[in-house]
C-alpha cells in the first residue's frame, strides 16, 4: 500500500495514518462548502515548497483544522520550521 504505515515517506505508525486520512477528508470536505482562495505570500519551506494561505468560505483552513485539532501550526522563520514535527504516533 503507497503510504502506508512504516513505508518511505508514509506514516510512521497506523495511527498517524489513520489520523492523516481522517484529516484528508474533514479537509477535502470543508472545501467542497464556499468560495475557495489560494494566496502566495511569497513563503517557501526548508523543502523549496512555497507556503501556501488556503481560504474556504472566508475562514482560513489551516487555522481550522488547527482548531479541529486535525493539523498543527507550521511557523516558518526564514526557510525553516520554528517547531518540530509532530509526534502522532502512541
């Protein structure tokens, strides 16, 4: 299964999969509600990514699934994270 728990790149654990999954769809569907907006601030990540400002229906998506307690803040300073990376793994 690509992406599966322990694969390259994947999950580390079943339950950070299931998590990301559980996130994937309360996100895809939140979208699916209003105007959607994309906005560049000219952010790019310690990976070359440009960080990107997802607006559905005038709230701001990443704030929501922060508050849903599905994502967790990403606050760059520069080109790096200010923060590690969250453990969801028991």
């Amino acid at each position: 299964m690509a992406g599966g728990a322990g694969s390259r790149r994947g999950a580390k654990c079943e339950a950070e999969r299931v998590r990301g999954f559980t996130a994937k769809t309360v996100i895809l569907h939140a979208m699916k509600g209003g105007d959607l907006a994309i906005t560049y601030n000219g952010e790019v990540d310690d990976s070359g990514r440009k960080v990107a400002i997802v607006i559905v229906g005038g709230r701001d998506l990443g704030a929501m699934g922060v508050a849903a307690d599905h994502l967790r803040p990403c606050v760059f300073n520069g080109k790096r994270a200010t923060m590690p990376k969250p453990n969801w793994c028991p």
